[in-house]
C-alpha cells in the first residue's frame, strides 16, 4: 500500500514546482524609498558628477570659472556640503586614438528623494550650457552615513 500511495505523491511534489513562466516583467518601481540596512548611521545617497573641463570649441574652463560654479550654483543647492577632487578621464575614441582630458568629481551627499535629483539634474543642464559639454556622467550609490 505505501509504494500505490508513494508514486502519486512523488509526482504531485515534482509537479507542483512546474508552472509556465509568467509573462510578466519584474521593474522596481521609480522613486523607490530605500530599505534601511545601515548597521549604523542613515540611508542616504552618495551621488558623484564628473564634469569635463575642455571645452569642445578650445580652451579650458579655468579655476576661476569652476569655482564660481561650485560656489553660485552648486553649493545653494546643497549647502550641507560637498566634496571636489581633481581628476583625469582617459577613453579610446572611435578613431583609435587615445584621449585624455583634465576633470573634476563633485561628490554629494543628500536623502535619495525626487527634489535632490531634480536639482543634480539642473547642476548638470546648468554646466553643460554653460560649458559646452556634452555630457556630465552622474553615478549614484546608496550608502550609510553617520555624524
């Protein structure tokens, strides 16, 4: 009696596992509060902004320009402070040549909400009028932080 009871109960656990694949696609939702998972401190994003400083039509965009920059346009927006680091940006372009170009990197940290990336994404439309940039590369972190 239990080898007529175990097949069929063999075969439902193995089959119970068998569903046809949903034809749904798995997106997390935009504007997704943080999980907190700091074991000390707070959830808050680190976001990172590289400017280029040649200007595409020649010459630089000089110290004096950068810092008014930073002091008019960056720090009123996030004035609980940043961080700048000199940098240099290497790539091969599509002629197979290599170039290099002088940067800087504008760390932040704010609360990972719409406002706060709303006002990284006008620092970076205000820098590439200003500027002649094509592009300001943004990268954004989740991170820990603690005072």
């Amino acid at each position: 009696m239990f080898r007529s009871l175990a097949l069929p109960a063999l075969l439902t656990l193995l089959l119970a596992g068998c569903q046809a694949p949903s034809t749904k696609t798995h997106q997390i939702p935009p504007n997704t509060a943080p999980v907190a998972v700091c074991g000390s401190g707070d959830v808050m994003m680190q976001t990172t902004l590289w400017f280029g400083m040649n200007k595409p039509k020649g010459g630089i965009v000089s110290s004096s320009e950068w810092q008014q920059f930073v002091d008019n346009d960056v720090t009123p927006r996030f004035k609980d402070g940043l961080s700048v680091y000199d940098a240099k940006g290497q790539w091969l372009g599509e002629n197979g040549k290599l170039a290099r170009e002088n940067s800087k990197a504008l760390m932040l940290i704010h609360t990972p909400d719409v406002a706060s990336s709303d006002s990284i994404n006008k620092l970076r439309d205000v820098y590439k009028q200003r500027f002649e940039q094509e592009s300001v590369m943004r990268v954004d972190s989740l991170v820990c932080v603690a005072f």
